[in-house]
C-alpha cells in the first residue's frame, strides 16, 4: 500500500501536485473515536494506515475518503460527510463508506462482517474482498491503472 502511494506521490510531483498530508497521531485518535461514535464500530487498522500516509486520496475517478470532512469545489472529501449521504439511503445504513469510484461504492458491510464493492447503479454486489488492506489496494492500483 505504501508503494502505492507513493508512487501517486511522486507522479503528481512531477507536475507541481501533491497528494494530502497524512493525519497525525492527535488526529487519527480523534478520528477513531469519532469513528466509534459514528458507526459503533473500531476503524480497521489498515484503514487507519492509510490514513497516516495520506489523509484520503482521489485518482482517475477512485476515492479512498479522508478521515476529516473537507469540501473542495464541490466534492466533499471526508467519511463522515459522505457516508451521511449514503445513509440517506435506507438500504445503505447497514455499511461503513470507505470510498467510490466511477463504478461502485467501496464499504464494510456491517452485518456480514465483509468488505464489498457496490455497484454504483444499485445493481448488488461487484466484488467482495477478504479484508479492508485488500479493498484499499484495490482502489489504489485503480488509482495508477494496474
């Protein structure tokens, strides 16, 4: 994961860019509490790695949320704001909102205990994964194009 990333990191230095700072250990404590609150569960830990290496990340249309709401041009950036969104929907209270794509919806389906790609159209369950590190390196090589 953290060659991933930093390979984003170097490519987007290439052009002047860079990716989001990675929350400190204050932040990711609030973070983790304000997880528990939110959703009665403990953040996965290697969600909250990530989150040490870049507060959130977005790439060729994927998203891994970031563990603080912020909003640029419009796109809002942070877990609990977009999964906010996502419990507008009933059908979509039952799991944590860990990213988005193009395609489909990344989360943690509370009841089964499972990671799972949801397919944006509403159309069931595109891909399910045997762990969060697994989701997210998902999402990361979607991010480089592997």
């Amino acid at each position: 994961m953290e060659e991933i990333v930093q390979s984003i990191k170097t490519n987007r230095s290439e052009y002047n860019l860079t990716i989001p700072e990675p929350m400190s250990a204050d932040e990711v404590n609030l973070f983790m509490t304000k997880l528990n609150k939110f959703f009665g569960e403990d953040p996965d830990s290697t969600f909250v790695t990530f989150l040490k290496l870049c507060n959130g990340l977005q790439e060729n249309g994927n998203m891994i949320y970031a563990g603080e709401d912020y909003e640029i041009d419009g796109i809002e950036y942070g877990i609990f704001q977009n999964n906010q969104a996502w419990y507008d929907i009933e059908d979509f209270r039952d799991y944590i909102f860990y990213g988005d794509s193009e395609i489909g919806l990344f989360c943690y389906d509370k009841e089964n205990q499972e990671y799972l790609m949801l397919a944006r159209d509403g159309d069931g369950i595109d891909e399910t994964f045997a762990s969060c590190e697994k989701m997210l390196l998902f999402i990361l090589k979607q991010m480089v194009g592997e």
